[in-house]
C-alpha cells in the first residue's frame, strides 16, 4: 500500500495523544517515573527484572549457559516487568535503569548492589565476572565486541524499524516498511556471507556476540519474530539458518528462552525464575501481549 498523503511536520512538534499504535499507553516524550514501587529482591545475588522480548531473552540465555558450565554464582532471580502496563515506570526500576528499558540487572554481590543496564552491556558485565564467553586473546576479544555493538547498533532497525511499521503500526505504509524491509535483509545479508565462512558470528568460539545476536536474527528467520519469515525470502540465508537452528537445540538456550514469558504455548511460559527448578515444573501467569 502506497503513502496516500504527505505530512508536513510542524515548526514545533508537540505530543498529542493518544499517538496510535500497539505501543502508544507507554510511549511518551520525557523519562523517569511514573509511580512509586520498589523491585522485589530474592535470594540470589543476580537479580533480574525482564520480559523475554529478544533483548530481556539475551540475558537469560547468558545465564543459563553459565549455569550450564556450573558457575554456581550465576543463579538469579527473574521478575516479570509488564511492560505493556508501565512496570518499567515504577521508581525502583528506574532506579535500576533510568532509561526505563528490560532488561535491567541487580549484582548484589558486590560491596554496593551494582546496576547493569543495556543488554549488551550486561553480556559483557557477565562475561567479564564469570569468564566465558569472550576470547581471551586480543583480536578474538575485539572480534567479539565487533559483533555486539553491531547487534545493539542494527536491532533497532529491525525492531523500532521493520517490525513497528510491519507488525504493529497502526495503518500501513509502503515507505517505511520498504525502507526497513530493505535495511533488514541487508542486515541477514552481512550475518549469512560472515556465516558462511565461520560456525559463529566471531569465529570458531560460541560467544556473547551469538547470544546477542541469536534472540533477534535468530528468532527472525526461524519464524518467531513479526511473523515475517516469509515476507523476507528468510529461506535465502541458508548459513544463518543453519547458525540459528544450531544454537536453538543449545539446553541452556532452550531453558533461557522460557524465562520471563507469558504468552505463546503454556509449555513454554516460566513468567518468573527463582529457581533452576521453575524452569523444570513450567509455570503459567496472565498472559501478556509479546
């Protein structure tokens, strides 16, 4: 569907609500909190508040593969943060992260709880602390870090981009889902000519860049993200089929990909983690929009 008429922007743009969309009763033009109300804390020093959208689904991977590999100290809490009905507003997590984005990490096992927001930023705290998941040679180390601001730089053209205009906007328009169509698989494009030349995005390792990018690309061509796998050709990058099918089949991914989910088959809804054994038993909460 083509533009059928042309906007010309105001000199000053002011906020008029309600703005449309799926997203609209929580977007709005300034930060900070909306109410009152602490984070719960559990009894794990890694506290988690989350949803499993692909950047809150990053995190719990992460953790579940350092469990995986027996870090002990890597048990945590998840707490579900609705962010459809503005949880993210409260003060506590703000407090945690004033951008008021999942995820956001609690580490209370340093002398002063640290905060680590920004789910690139918590892959590296966590690689950092525990020891996996990053090379520790120089240019393996860099090559790494390559590919995780590059998925923290590209996602949100593929999010805020492509799947807001795609998936959830209110009307239709061929510009934006054009432009983004085309930025997106341009994108898969980059993943699958790397792909093809190496078993993981930084090379022979499996590493944070993988677990960064796998809940977005990943999920994209296995058919989970904007049911929009056949709308871009997903079929045509092989490599990163193969890559996301591969690390799908992964215990620790299929355990991670459960936590903080409260939509989709039943089987796979574990709303809130305080123990390994919650993933085990499954739970089932309200269920919430994706």
């Amino acid at each position: 569907m083509s533009d059928t008429s042309t906007y010309t922007p105001p000199k000053v743009w002011t906020w008029e609500q309600p703005s449309g969309g799926q997203f609209a009763s929580i977007n709005r033009p300034v930060s900070g909190a909306t109410h009152e109300k602490d984070l719960p804390v559990g009894k794990h020093p890694l506290q988690l508040y989350s949803l499993a959208t692909p950047n809150g689904v990053k995190v719990t991977l992460m953790l579940e593969e350092l469990l995986a590999l027996g870090h002990s100290d890597a048990e945590y809490d998840a707490w579900l943060i609705r962010i459809n009905e503005g949880e993210q507003f409260s003060s506590g997590f703000v407090g945690a992260n004033p951008n008021s984005k999942i995820p956001a990490l609690v580490d209370h096992s340093t002398e002063t709880p640290t905060r680590v927001f920004e789910s690139g930023s918590i892959l590296l705290y966590l690689a950092e602390k525990f020891g996996e998941f990053l090379p520790k040679d120089a240019a393996g180390r860099a090559e790494a870090l390559n590919w995780l601001f590059w998925q923290m730089g590209s996602a949100p053209y593929l999010g805020g981009g492509f799947g807001h205009f795609y998936a959830y906007a209110p009307e239709k328009f061929q510009y934006p889902i054009d432009r983004f169509t085309m930025e997106t698989k341009r994108q898969l494009d980059v993943l699958e000519k790397t792909l093809a030349e190496r078993p993981y995005i930084a090379g022979d390792e499996y590493t944070i860049a993988d677990i960064a990018i796998f809940p977005w690309y990943g999920a994209l061509v296995l058919g989970r993200l904007y049911d929009a796998a056949e709308f871009l050709s997903v079929g045509d990058y092989k490599h990163v089929l193969n890559w996301a099918e591969k690390i799908d089949a992964r215990p620790a991914v299929v355990r991670g990909r459960k936590v903080n989910k409260v939509w989709g088959d039943e089987s796979e809804q574990v709303a809130e983690r305080h123990a390994a054994s919650d993933l085990d038993a499954g739970q089932v909460f309200e269920t919430a929009a994706e």
